[in-house]
C-alpha cells in the first residue's frame, strides 16, 4: 500500500486578490517502506504537499489517498487513515505545552483514547528511541531542556502514536552538526527497525544523499523529477532548474574528473565517494 | 485556514486620495465627523452623501468593498433604527402589538442610520487609502505637540507599529501550532463548549512562549541597534503635505462653505 496524490491541485486564498497556487496538478506515490525525500527551494509547495498528506489541508482540486482510502471524507475509515500519518513539523519544539516531557509525549495517545498502561509503554517507548531516559526526564519541564533535546521530545510526541507513515519537515533545520547525524541515523533505523514509511522534506541534499530511497523535486508546484538517487543526482537540469545544488559528493567527483584525474562519477554517498577516489588514485600511481 | 485572513483593510493603489498626506486626511476626517453631526437637514444629508460617493469613486477602490465595512456594524444599525420607529413619539403609522410605530420615529431612526453609515464609509476610505504605517506615523506626528504633557507620542506610535508587524506573523504561528496539535489528534471543530475552550490550551501555550520569545528577540535587535526612543529620530517616509493635499484640503473648505451658506439662507 502507499499514499497516492492524483492531480492534486491547492490554491490559497481563493478568488481573491492574494490568490495564488500551491500546487498545480501533482501526481505522485509515496511507496510503503521507502524513505522519500523531497526537495525543493523555498516556495515551491513542498511544504503544502505535505500538509495534504494528513489531510491538514484539502486539495481544491484532486484526490489523495492513503492505503486506497480518499482522507478527504469524513467517515470513521478516512479519520483512522489520516492517523495513520504522523507529522513531523519545522521546529516541532515549539508545539510543546504540558507541564512534564511525560505528559507531552502521552499528548497524541491519549487524543487516540488509548488504556492508560498502554499509553505508559508508548511513551517510554518512544522516548527510548529518540534516546531521552524515561526516568530522568518524564517529570522534567521540556522547557527546561535544550533545543535539540526538546526537538526529540516533540518527535517522540508523534512516534508515541505510531504512525504507519511518517512525515518529517525539516528535521534538522537549526541542529548543530552532531544533533543533525544523530537524527538522521534516528530516521534510518525508523525506517530499518520499525519498518516505517517516511516522508522527509529537505533542501540539504547531502543528507537526501545519505539516507533517501526515493528522490522528489519540486518547482512552482509540480514534480519536476521523481526517480531513485542514483537517478536523481545525476539529473543535472532537474536539479538547477529546481534551484538547488548537487550534493557536495558529486560535485568533487565531478570536478576531480573536470581536472584530469580519471575517477568513476557515479556516487553520491560518502563512502563510495571515497572508494572512488582511491580506485582512481591508485590507477593514476600504476600508471606512473 | 487562518492563513487566508487579512488584516487592516488597506487597498493599495495611487489615486488621489492614496497620494494626500496621511495626516491632512485624518485631520479632514476629523473635519467631516464633526460635519455630519452639525449639519443636519435633508438638504445637507443629500450632499454629505454625494460627497462620500465622490470620495469612494476618486479612491478607486470598488464599491462593493467599501459597502462591505458596513457589515460588522449591521445589527447595531437595525437595533438603532427599531429603537427610534418604537419610542419616538408622533404621528402613528400602525401599532405592532406593544408598540407605536410612529412617523417621526421613521425619519429620526433613518437620519441616525445615515450618520453612522457616512461616519463608517468616511473612516473606512481613510484605512482604505492610508497604508496602516503611513496611518501611525500620522497620528505620532498629529500627537508630537501633546507631549509637553508628557505624551508619549512616539513610544505609543511605535507600540501601534510593532502591534501592526506582528499580527501576521501570530497568525502564521497560531496556524502552524493548531495543524501541528491537529496532527497528534486534537479535534478543534467537535465536541461541548468546555471541551472546546481545553482544547484550546494546546495551542495558547506555545502561542505565548513564541511570542514572549520574539518580544525578547525584538527587543534584543532594537537595542543592538541603538534604538533609544523618538527624541531627535528621523523618518525613512518623510511625511509632505504636497499640491494634492492643498487642493483636498481647498476642495472640504469649499464644501464645507457651501453647507454653511445652505444653512444661513436656510434651505
């Protein structure tokens, strides 16, 4: 199963003077199991396809459906396919409000009506995983705890409700280098160990290289390309006319072939980036 | 969503009324609200009507948005109204079972409705045509001379300032923190009024520790800048009364000299 966008089209303040589209026609499938990423410059409806992933926003013009189900109606099966989406959003340490990390976590179970045992093991659960100790810290503020701290705090808030998918946007946006690795490997093992489909909005291609299964860019609202990384961040003009940037990896292959050394340009993680470099180092010296 | 809102009701454009300096039209304004009041016969409602339509055409912002300001004030203007065809005492039309609907009444509740629908269309063209900082930096230059008082013409304007940039940006937080508490299963829109209002309190709290933070922020940045109150501070927008604002001002006095005639000779 998966979340399908057919023709989704969304148009902000409609038949007014600030009208303006968001989305123009998207189609799209987000498969079960794969971790997409999509990328996309600032305005380019990212942010608003996102939305329409929870049915926080209701395409004007369009289906979008999870598991088969259309989450734009209102009966009980909508509701329960909506939910079975979590969202992650920018900053979600700003959506805190209880008085104790514990009663934060517990926020959405509890929305859920779940027995209050089970609520427990849930958040303990997800705290474990997003690493904050249960004990020392459910009695705690989450305002007395540091940023990045409180951003796992948030998003234990919606691990705790275990979604089916998982929407994350901008994860590491304002996270110091060792706070953003952290989260990523987070993201990954979500993905690995809970066999959970994700979601990531970025615009930081060198952590879409790292961890995505699928690459979407975006652009005015449409989908300029939708296509595996290997694919993905080798398509030169999909990727300027998105306005972003190769990621680091493959623009140094690139300009280490561009100056003479003869290196396969083909990766686009870190480690195979490395290998190679050294494949083609260590050709150059046997030719010498 | 909350998003599709908009705040202040200010109309971009570049007609004549857009181009007068914003303090000649409050101060006109001023003017013309005390107009409506002295001026009260027919003859002279006839005219004050005429002008307001002049002055919604020369604004160039369509009519049926200036009609529109009316809407809020709908049910005062009906109570109004119902109030003066029931207690006025006079010539009676019909009887309605406790009360006397009288003719007098009629003609007094109408004339009433019409003062408060002219002072509403008047003041909702000076918004309409005023942006809402050209509007502030109006009325701190319009208070400057009570601050031998000890006004404080420029920290109040500023207020106004700050109050006005941050609307939009509560709004956008406030959209932002319901779709987030949505999304862990808040139901905003079901269930009896004091579920409701506890629903509510999700949202409020990262509501104020947003903007208490931004206050902080705000604050920090002014300072860093060396921000220290009105005294000796100069304007980016200069505000000039210029040849426009001359023939406006020329154009009320005229007006205003025709009413006055009217009544003398006693039309």
């Amino acid at each position: 199963m998966s979340i399908e966008l057919k023709n989704v089209t969304y148009t902000y303040m409609p038949k007014t003077a600030f009208e303006r589209t968001a989305l123009a026609g998207v189609n799209l499938t987000l498969a079960e199991g794969k971790l997409t990423a999509i990328a996309g410059h600032t305005g380019s409806g990212k942010s608003t396809l996102v939305q329409h992933l929870n049915g926080l926003l209701h395409p004007t013009s369009g289906v979008v459906t999870v598991d088969g189900i259309d989450i734009s109606k209102k009966t009980k099966e909508a509701i329960d396919a909506r939910h079975s989406v979590g969202m992650v959003f920018q900053y979600p340490e700003h959506q805190l409000f209880e008085e104790t990390v514990e009663k934060d976590v517990a926020f959405g179970p509890k929305n859920m009506g779940l027995a209050d045992d089970e609520i427990k093991k849930r958040v303990k659960d997800a705290l474990d995983f997003v690493k904050i100790d249960y004990e020392t810290y459910k009695g705690r503020s989450p305002f007395q705890m540091s940023g990045g701290q409180m951003r796992r705090v948030a998003i234990a808030g919606v691990l705790a409700m275990k979604p089916k998918y998982l929407v994350l946007d901008e994860p590491t946006a304002g996270l110091d280098p060792r706070g953003r690795d952290d989260l990523m490997a987070r993201i990954v093992s979500l993905k690995r160990e809970k066999k959970m489909t994700i979601i990531i909005v970025s615009h930081n291609m060198d952590d879409i290289a790292r961890i995505a299964d699928e690459v979407v860019f975006m652009h005015d609202g449409n989908v300029l390309l939708d296509a595996p990384p290997k694919e993905a961040f080798f398509s030169d003009d999909a990727i300027a006319a998105a306005g972003l940037l190769p990621p680091h990896t493959v623009s140094l292959l690139k300009m280490m072939k561009d100056s003479g050394l003869d290196v396969d340009t083909d990766a686009f993680t870190v480690d195979e980036a490395v290998r190679r470099i050294a494949k083609a180092m260590k050709r150059r010296e046997k030719s010498c | 969503m909350l998003t599709d809102i908009t705040i202040g009701q200010f109309f971009p454009g570049t007609s004549l009324l857009h181009r007068m300096d914003a303090r000649v039209k409050v101060i006109l304004l001023f003017f013309l609200i005390i107009a409506i009041f002295v001026f009260d016969t027919p003859g002279d409602y006839a005219l004050m009507c005429a002008l307001t339509l002049g002055l919604g055409l020369a604004s160039h912002v369509p009519l049926g948005t200036l009609m529109k300001s009316i809407k809020p004030l709908w049910w005062i203007l009906g109570f109004t109204f119902l109030i003066h065809l029931c207690t006025v005492p006079g010539e009676t039309i019909t009887t309605v079972w406790i009360f006397t609907l009288t003719k007098e009444g009629f003609m007094r509740g109408f004339f009433l409705c019409l003062r408060l629908v002219l002072l509403i269309l008047l003041s909702s063209l000076l918004t309409f045509t005023t942006s809402p900082l050209a509007l502030t930096d109006a009325l701190e230059a319009l208070m400057r001379p009570l601050r031998v008082i000890g006004v404080p013409a420029h920290e109040l304007a500023m207020m106004m300032t700050i109050a006005l940039r941050f609307i939009p940006t509560l709004i956008e937080e406030t959209d932002k923190i319901m779709k987030a508490q949505q999304s862990r299963g808040v139901d905003f829109e079901t269930g009896s009024i004091l579920k409701r209002i506890s629903s509510m309190v999700p949202i409020l709290v990262p509501l104020f520790i947003s903007a208490f933070r931004r206050a902080d922020e705000l604050a920090m940045a002014m300072e860093a800048r060396c921000y220290r109150g009105g005294d000796g501070r100069t304007q980016m927008k200069v505000l000039r009364v210029t040849r426009v604002d001359y023939a406006g001002i020329l154009f009320i006095a005229v007006f205003f000299a025709l009413q006055a005639a009217l009544k003398i000779v006693g039309i």
